[in-house]
C-alpha cells in the first residue's frame, strides 16, 4: 500500500496557477471598481481551504477594488473548480498588496535625495 505523501513543491505549484488563472479570470468581470488588477502572489494554507490573493493596481481605488474582488471571489473560486485538477479548491481572499506602492514612494525618495544633494555641491 503506497502512501500519497505531500511534496512541498505541490503548494507553489497550487499557489502558481491559481495566481495564472484568477489573473485569466478576473478579466471576466464586468465591475467597473475593479481597475487594471495585478496578481502579483496567492499564499495557500497547507490545507488548501483558503488562498490569500495579493494584487496591485495600475488605474483604479485599491479599496473599491479590493471589496469587488471579495464580493467576486465565489464567482471566481468556481471558474477554478473547473480549472484545476485538486480536490479542494480553496476560498479566495483579496488583500491589496502595497509593496510596488511603497517601492515607488522609497524610489521617489532617494531620487530627490540625491537630487538634493547634488544642489549642494
């Protein structure tokens, strides 16, 4: 009797085509609050009930956007049903994810920094 034994690549795997496939089906949805939306990573719990659905935004209001996500995640959990070929498919969370935000704010800081001091000497 062979045991199916969880390799821990299965979870990036898992992790990885949620993040292609809810980017495929996010462009489904007609909600005008729901912007120019990035997957930028999905993190699965290792019993893969629920997923947590980082994205960013090109063009739109990350709130609205982020409760028309939420309001859209059984919509969008059941076209993975159809997808994926795993006996659980797991709730979908959306949380705005602010690095690249915070990335460009530190990036416009050092960039007038060193504007800055190039003023000085």
């Amino acid at each position: 009797m062979r045991h199916k034994r969880s390799t821990p690549n299965r979870s990036i795997r898992v992790s990885d085509q949620i993040q292609r496939d809810v980017a495929e089906l996010i462009r489904e949805l007609k909600d005008p609050r729901i912007g120019m939306v990035t997957i930028n990573s999905v993190e699965v719990t290792p019993d893969y009930a629920h997923a947590k659905v980082f994205f960013s935004l090109l063009i739109g209001n990350p709130d609205d956007c982020e409760a028309a996500l939420n309001e859209a995640a059984g919509f969008l959990r059941n076209g993975l049903f159809k997808r994926l070929q795993i006996h659980t498919v797991p709730t979908l969370h959306f949380h705005f994810d602010r690095t690249t935000e915070r990335a460009a704010e530190m990036s416009a800081l050092i960039n007038k920094a060193v504007a800055d001091k190039a003023r000085e000497d």
